[in-house]
C-alpha cells in the first residue's frame, strides 16, 4: 500500500511540474493588438503589425509610445504572420487582436479575401473591430497615441466599442458573416497636439456591400442609422430648433420595424419612441416642456431626418445595411420562394413611414 501510494505522489508531481514545461516569460512574446491592411503592388498587400514593446511589461511607468510597427508584403494574411514570425526575435502571440484597419483602396477594390482569411483564422477573435482609414492604414497606425489608456490595447477596444457614443459605429468581424450589408467606422491620422486628449480622428461611416465600398456617410447620418438600428443604443442626439435657438437632448427609447413586401411599391412603417430634454433655450417666461408645437417640432424633424436617410440608402447607397428586407424573410413560406425574390429591386423601390413618438421629461433652462 505504501509503494502505491508513493507512485501516486511521483505521478502527480509529474504532471504538476511537467505544467509550466512549455510556459514562456510575457516578454519573450510579441503581442500583436492591431493589423493594417494596405493595397501593395503586383497584386500583393502590404500588411502592417503593431504590438506593444515587450519593456512596457517590466516598467511601472508606460514609455511615451510604447508601440512598435512592422510592415509586410505578402499575398495574404497568413502568408505575411509567417515572415513576421521568420523575421522578429520573438514569437508573435495574436490572441490580443483588437483591431483590424482596411485603407479605403483596399474596400474601393474590395475587401472579400483577406476578410474571409480572417474570419476562417483561429487567430482572429469574432469580436475584433475593423475600421476604415481615410487613407493609409499603416500611417494611422503609426500615428497612434493612446492618451487615457495606459493600455494599447484597451484603448482600441474601448475607443470604437461605445454604444454612449452618437457617431461612432461598431463592426466587429463577425458581422461580416452574418450579412452582406456593413457599415464601420472611418479613422484618420493627423499629429497629435501636445497634451490632448484627442489622438485620432473617428468621423463618418463606410458604407460597404459584400465588403467593397459604396460610399461614405456623414457624421450626423451615422447617427441616424445607430438611432433606426441599435435598440440597445444609449447614446443621446442633440436636436437643433428655432434657428439654434433652442436645443433638445433626445435619448431613443424603442424601435419597431414593420414591411411589407408584397405590395406595389412594397412598404415599410417605422415606430419609434424617444425621450427628450430641452437643455437650453433662449426663450423667456415659458415652460418648454408643456409646448405641445415644441414635441410636435422634435417629431417632425426626426421623422424627417430618418425618412431622407432611409431614401438613400434606397435611391443613392442602394444598400440595405439596416437589413430590412431580411426582417420580412420569415413571411415567405419557404427559403426558394424567398430566393426568387428580387430584393433588391424591392429595396431600391421601398416607401417609408416614419413615426416618433417624442416624450419630453423636464422642462427647459432659460438663460436669456
């Protein structure tokens, strides 16, 4: 019993101890947290790695910049993680990605095979952003100084993920499999200003069908299209009436979507429930919460706004990237029936009602 027992004890000292066998120090690893993808030549991409220096983790103290780039050329994205792993001392460790940044050229020809490498890669997290830089991706990367975050990596993740954030959209890779329609966010680089909390530029969205380029849509439209499209959307939109003269916060509060396709020209009515504040108003003597004229106003500019963006997505974008014929898929009987169908030619030719429900909260402050 007693030699039992003390072959037991060898074996699991064994197996505790043969544990951190292959284990390696932090710093023997590069960790790569952001890739930019260029239009290189002969049919190639030029693929820009950045990581944090590995230094960084044996400080208390962040270095200014603590991060490093690497530019590959290279016909795919496995192609190229083989030559930085080739060329660098350390081993690159990718299951940090944070981020994944297209240049415009690369979504102007079309983004279809280094996105379908990454979404078949065990590399890349389903949850990892992609933006679009107005030019160069490996010049945004570089520019790149986070200012908040002490980590690189935190400060990707946190800087495009904001749901409070009213013009900033988040794409995530895996919505690239799951719809043919996209939008993300545009990002360009200029040079940061001595202690600024703005490093970066994040203004816009590209519009994408089948993950090329469509067009690119304004600030204010990308509100829009997050207040039609996100019910978990907590962000608030700051309303201008009477010349500026006054101003209302409006948070949404629900939206409902109802097609229907098979009428001539087919029909979608949008209900949405909003919340308003009037925050300021240079009118006197008047208690702007109880102006019926007011939440009528509020209503019809929102209407308005959505209708008109709705319209050309239809007429100009011809680009369905609020889904809404997908939304109607489950009244066609069977998925043939639905395949025959020519949804697009129903989109381009869709009627829109909007109605908005504004409720206004409080009352205004009267500063004049």
């Amino acid at each position: 019993m007693k030699n039992v027992s003390i072959i037991i004890l060898i074996v699991l000292l064994c197996i505790v101890f043969s544990g951190c066998n292959g284990s390696r120090d932090i710093t023997d690893l590069a960790f790569i947290i952001a890739i930019g993808i260029d239009k290189g030549e002969n049919g190639m991409y030029n693929f820009t790695f950045q990581s944090i220096k590995p230094s960084t983790f044996t400080t208390d103290n962040f270095e200014q910049n603590p991060l490093v780039t690497s530019t590959i050329s290279a016909p795919t994205i496995y192609s190229a993680m083989d030559i930085i792993n080739t060329n660098i001392s350390e081993k690159c460790d990718y299951s940090h990605i944070k981020l994944v940044v297209f240049s415009k050229q690369i979504f102007e020809a079309g983004a279809e095979n280094p996105i379908t490498a990454m979404l078949k890669s065990n590399d890349f997290h389903p949850n990892t952003r992609v933006v679009m830089a107005e030019s160069s991706a490996k010049n945004y990367l570089i520019s790149v100084r986070p200012t908040l975050d002490t980590n690189p990596a935190e400060y990707y993740e946190n800087i495009f993920k904001k749901d409070y954030s009213t013009f900033s959209v988040d794409t995530q890779l895996k919505d690239f499999e799951t719809s043919n329609f996209n939008v993300v966010p545009i990002v360009n680089q200029f040079e940061p200003k001595e202690n600024s909390l703005i490093s970066n530029d994040v203004e816009g969205m590209a519009i994408l069908n089948n993950c090329k380029l469509v067009a690119t849509a304004v600030n204010y439209e990308a509100y829009i299209y997050k207040f039609l499209n996100d019910n978990n959307f907590s962000g608030n939109c700051y309303v201008m009436l009477d010349d500026n003269k006054t101003v209302v916060k409006i948070t949404k509060s629900n939206c409902c979507f109802n097609s229907d396709l098979f009428v001539n020209p087919p029909i979608t009515k949008i209900n949405i429930i909003a919340y308003g504040e009037v925050v300021w108003s240079e009118f006197e003597n008047i208690y702007i919460a109880n102006n019926k004229k007011l939440k009528q106003r509020i209503d019809e500019k929102l209407e308005t706004d959505a209708e008109n963006f709705l319209y050309k997505c239809s007429k100009v974008y011809k680009t369905d990237i609020l889904n809404i014929c997908e939304k109607s898929k489950y009244k066609y009987l069977t998925n043939k029936a639905w395949k025959n169908e020519k949804i697009q030619n129903l989109f381009e030719n869709m009627k829109y009602e909007v109605n908005v429900n504004t409720n206004i909260e409080r009352e205004g402050i009267n500063t004049e």
